[in-house]
C-alpha cells in the first residue's frame, strides 16, 4: 500500500519526518524558508518548524556550508541545500577539505553528520554553468558519502538514512525530476546507503546507471525487449560506496555491460564501474564494456546541441548492439 | 582555564603602586606558567625538527604567547575555540597535554589525535577545542557554525575563532562576518596579527591595513588589541565575552603580535630586517611579563625559578615520552575515515 507523491515531496517528507524525529535536525540554505524552496522541495517547513530550524541563508555558498560543517562538528544535524549543486562549487572548500577530513583529523573526536543536497546534471538548455554532475567529483573524496538519485520512495528512504547517518552525505538529486511521481510507502521505512536497485531484471545485457539516466535506460531496454534483447537496468542509488557487488553478480549472469552516466567519460562513475566489472568478471565477458556518457565538452545552450551532448535510448540501443554484436 | 581575579585597586599593596600587579599574583603566575610552557614546548619542537624527529610543516607560535594565556584566563568552561594551523598554543591553552602534544608532532600513536593530524591539526573534544585548521582561513565560517549551534542550543557559550592577517584577506572571512552579524551568533573573531602572511606583509595584502575595521563593515565592535601582554589580551576578551554573551552578536579583536620564528621552519624570512626583529625581540612577551612580575614586588626571582625548572622538566618528559612512544599500527589507515565501522573501502 503506497501513495503517489512527486520527488520533491518525497524529499520534504522524508526531511519532515526526522526534524520532527530529532531537534537538532535543520535545513539551510538559498530560499529554503520563506521562498518555499528554490523548486520548492521545502514548501511548508518553515511553517511548521519555524525560523529557527528551516533557515535563508544570503548567497554566500563557502560561508553557509562552512557554518554547516561547524554546527555538525559542534552536535547538530544540518541538511544544507545548494540550489544547484553548480553552486556548491563555491563551497568544495567545506565539503572536501574539512567535511570529508574532519573525523580523520581529529582521530575519531570530531564527527561531521551533515547532509549537503541539491539538484545535479542537465536540466534543459542551461548552459554551461548549470548543467553539470558531480558525483565523479565527490564520490572521489574518502571521508564522504555521496547518493544520487530521482525515484520518489528511494529518495526519501535514502535522505532519511543520510540525515541520521554520522558521516557527511552528499545528495545528488535532479531539476527536472523534481515533479517525477511514484509510489511511496505510507508506513515510515529507511533506504540503506551503498545499496543498488535492480529496477528490470534482463539476461542478455546489464545497463547499469543512475539519477535520471535511470529513465533514458529503462526507455532503451523496452525497446530492446522488442528487438529481442533482454536488458537487466542497474539504478545505483548510491555512488560511494559502491554496490560492486549487485553489479558484478548481474554481470556474471548476463555477461555483457553498459554502463550510462551523464557525468562526462574521462576518470568518472563509468569508468569505475568497467574496472569493477573487469576485476571480478573478466572471465564473464562476452565483449568489452561500453559506456554512454555525456559529451566530453562543455555543455551549450543551443538544443540541437543539448540533445547532443546527452545520453539518450538511441545511444543506449547502439551501445547494447554493440556489446551484443548486432552492429553490424 | 584560570579564573578572572582581578584585584582591587585600593587593597593594601607594600609596593609602590607604579609598579604593582594590575591583577592577582596567582593570575599572573597562572599566565606565566602557561606562556613560558608554551615557550619550552616550540623550542624542543623546532630541536626535534632538526633532528628529523618531526616532519611535514611545523609553524611554531613563538612570540604569540601571551594571546594564549591572555584569552584563556577570559573565558569559561562551555566555551570553543578553533583557530588555524599555528595553533600548537592554543592548543596546549585548552588543556591539551605537553605530552600528548608532543607525540603528536612524532606521529606517535600516543599523540592527542593518535598520530594522524600532526603539526596543524590538534584537536580535543573534552577541551571543546575544534582544532587546528590548515586551510587559511576555512575555519572562520566552521567556527561561526560551531557558535551557531550554541545559539540553537540554546547556552551561555561562546565561540573564539581565531585567524591570522593571511586569512583576513579570503572571501570566507566575510562570508562569516555577515552571517555571524545578521544571526547575532555567539562568536568572538581573533585576527592574530602577526604582520607576515607566510613572507607577505600585511602592508602588501590590502590597502585597508588596520585589519580590525573590516569587522566595521558589518557593523561589528571591532577593535585592535596589544597582543604582547597577556593583560591587555585579557582585558579585551572579557569585554568583548560580556558583549557575545548579552546576545549582541559578534565581536573582532584584532590582536597585533608578531612571530620571532619563520613562517615554517623551511622559512628563513630573508622578508623581514634585522632590525626589526630585533626591536620585537625587546618585547618578547614572555620577558615582558617576567619583569612585570618582578618590577612589582609581588613575585620573587625564586618562584618564577621554580615555574622554569619545572616546565623544562615537563617539556623534557614529553619529548622523550614522544620519542618513545610508537607509531600508529598500520591498520589505523583505515579507522576514523568513517564513523561506520564497517565502511567497504576501495582495497583492490
């Protein structure tokens, strides 16, 4: 028995339940209060929890994520919204060198329990500067945990398992998936971190992917269904840690893999995931891994180009051709 | 953390009042004992660095001490300090032991973060001290967050975040200054001044170089501070302490000091003239006090005898504690990366 809810009332929800959980839980950042949210992911809070609790912040992303940082280390719980992860760039000071670095320092003295969360990757003709993805970025760092991803119910299971964990949490979630419904559990549940989701199970090809690339790669398996390829579809939720091991068991079965990523080629998610596969499936392998990334460019606004630079079910069906050797 | 006692001006005092203790002789052997401590632990550090028992950076706090002594004796318990990576002082003003210090610069295991902080990194939670940050000027908004959180939590407490001249120039200072001032956060801003970002002058950073009056843009008391006496370090933290702690928000204190030592011990500083560390050494805080003390009549040359030989013994058992302790086990690698003890870490 579930509800329909859109992911950014999954979020706030899943947000909702552990302020009203624990006092020391807040939300800070750009518009998160009296603005509703930038998309709106906080509309209400600040009625129901009050100025204190759910906090505006001015522009100045280095300064509030740093103020998060020092309320964790001193015993709260912050949840710190960047309006797009773009922004948080700003901020990388924070999250890198002291959120990530923090428990190491201080061997064990200090703990960092922070939630940074926000919207990554394209969203439309945004340009350069507002279309990027940094799960490859942060999901480098040791110290951090880094989740990515836009179906409602793993949302708010996750974002609820993120603001209680003790370690800092990055969150990854998507502009225009924010209106993206499904179905939630009306009881109260948690989504562990660093577990993947087999969302369609296949046995001639695995897809693995993540965040919104989830719904280009379930596209491209229906189609595959009617050219007679079996694509099991990978959603890997969480970025670090990595669930090699669902990957990899998936693998061994279908023995074939793509891997779809909007994150750029060079030294990301992709690239890490083919090690992972050739490591502990190589003997599997019916073909080389192929991945789909976005463009190896900067991302411009012209739409010809936007449609250009992403992955999308025909780069994913020419993928899996490939690695099934129907490209011929 | 020393109580204040400050003492009356009309008790009866023997000596001529020119020269007497403006506070308790128990406060001033209290600063001393702190000051000279600090001044033994950096001189066996910097020994030990030469004699390759510490590695990496060591920014010694020389000259700075009476910052330390000064502030402590100002606060209360409940209140936090974080400041950057010359912070050996502050530190062992918390509470932190010579000891554990010590080893810590040995990358010992026995060391106040088991080795795996070194130089710039000491931290104690028991002390509420939030360590040594090595990012210039990263840990200005950090300890405004740490204040933030009094105020939510609703105490009495205050958060010192202290800085060098170096970090008054990057934008964090001000990103944290206008939080701190529109939230009226419980923080008392520190700009140790010690003239020399790295081999930089301050007369070379900014065309505004009274650093205390970038507070002035917020709105913020700001003010500058003689950073070579522990009284007059005193007297500023206790009121700018009464002003936090009303619920006025934050206060700047920008405190002029200087360092004898280079910035690192790689650091000749061919920047500065022989002159003018000279005329500085003439106001080594440490001497300074030491002649307060005797000036006044109040102290004798025996018991600050007994506060040094007592220190240098202090100082000698924690180097040959640290020396003799042992490194981190290799398998340390892998603890305090995550709180979650069973993290599956990227081995192979």
């Amino acid at each position: 028995m579930g509800k329909v809810l859109q992911l950014r009332e999954a979020l706030r929800e899943g947000m909702a339940e552990e302020m009203r959980r624990d006092e020391n839980v807040f939300i800070m950042g750009e518009e998160v209060a009296e603005y509703n949210g930038a998309y709106k992911v906080t509309k209400g809070m600040l009625d129901e929890f009050g100025a204190k609790r759910v906090i505006d912040t001015p522009i100045a992303e280095l300064g509030f994520a740093g103020i998060g940082v020092g309320a964790a280390m001193n015993g709260l719980r912050p949840v710190i919204e960047f309006m797009t992860w773009n922004f948080a760039v700003l901020a990388f000071d924070q999250i890198v060198n002291n959120a990530a670095k923090t428990l190491s320092q201080s061997a064990g003295d200090f703990k960092c329990p922070i939630v940074f969360r926000g919207p990554s990757g394209s969203a439309g003709q945004l340009a350069q500067q507002h279309s990027q993805t940094f799960e490859s970025w942060l999901g480098n760092t040791p110290g951090l945990k880094v989740i990515s991803c836009i179906d409602p119910a793993d949302a708010k299971g996750l974002i609820k398992s993120a603001i209680r964990d003790d370690d800092p949490v990055c969150m990854m979630e998507s502009e225009i998936m924010y209106g993206y419904k499904g179905e939630v559990p009306e009881d109260e549940y948690l989504v562990p971190i660093g577990v993947a989701a087999v969302r369609r199970t296949g046995t001639d090809v695995t897809i693995v992917t993540f965040n919104k690339m989830i719904i280009e790669a379930m596209k491209a398996a229906e189609e595959l269904e009617g050219m007679g390829i079996s694509a099991e579809v990978i959603d890997l939720r969480t970025i670090r840690p990595l669930d090699h091991k669902t990957i990899v068991e998936s693998v061994r079965e279908t023995d074939r893999l793509v891997v779809v990523d909007e994150s750029w080629p060079l030294y990301g998610v992709s690239a890490e995931i083919a090690y992972e596969v050739q490591r502990y499936a190589f003997d599997y392998l019916d073909a080389p891994v192929v991945r789909v990334n976005s463009a190896d460019t900067s991302l411009p606004y012209a739409p010809t180009l936007v449609a250009g630079y992403l992955p999308n079910p025909e780069k994913i069906i020419e993928a899996v051709r490939s690695v099934t050797y129907q490209n011929t | 953390m020393v109580a204040e006692s400050k003492k009356k001006s009309d008790t009866s005092t023997k000596k001529n009042s020119k020269h007497k203790l403006a506070y308790s002789k128990e406060q001033y052997l209290s600063w001393y004992e702190l000051m000279f401590r600090i001044r033994k632990f950096e001189e066996a550090a910097l020994l030990a660095y030469n004699q390759q028992k510490i590695r990496g950076f060591l920014h010694v706090y020389i000259g700075q001490e009476a910052i330390a002594a000064g502030m402590e004796s100002a606060l209360i318990p409940g209140d936090a300090i974080i400041t950057g990576y010359r912070q050996h002082g502050t530190a062992i003003g918390r509470g932190c032991t010579t000891k554990e210090c010590m080893a810590e610069l040995f990358g010992k295991a026995t060391g106040v973060n088991k080795g795996k902080g070194g130089s710039m990194h000491f931290f104690s939670k028991e002390h509420k001290y939030f360590g040594g940050n090595g990012i210039v000027g990263a840990q200005i908004p950090i300890g405004t967050g740490i204040a933030f959180a009094e105020k939510y939590k609703g105490t009495n407490n205050l958060c010192v975040t202290m800085f060098g001249d170096g970090a008054a120039r990057q934008g964090a200072l001000h990103e944290a200054f206008n939080m701190g001032m529109t939230w009226k956060l419980p923080v008392l801003y520190v700009c140790e001044n010690n003239q020399y970002a790295m081999g930089t002058s301050v007369t070379r950073t900014s065309n505004v170089q009274d650093i205390y009056k970038l507070g002035l843009a917020y709105d913020m008391p700001s003010e500058q501070v003689d950073g070579m006496r522990p009284e007059s370090v005193y007297e500023a933290v206790k009121k700018a302490a009464v002003h936090i702690r009303s619920g006025k928000g934050p206060y700047f204190l920008e405190i002029k000091t200087y360092r004898y030592k280079g910035h690192s011990v790689s650091d000749p500083g061919h920047y500065r003239t022989r002159e003018e560390l000279k005329s500085y050494m003439e106001k080594d805080p440490v001497k300074m006090v030491e002649k307060v003390m005797l000036d006044s009549g109040e102290i004798t040359q025996e018991e600050l005898d007994n506060i040094q030989t007592a220190i240098k013994a202090e100082i000698k058992e924690a180097v040959k504690f640290a020396d003799e302790s042992p490194f981190p086990a290799p398998e340390e690698l892998y603890t305090d990366n995550y709180s979650q003890p069973d993290y599956p870490f990227m081995k192979d």
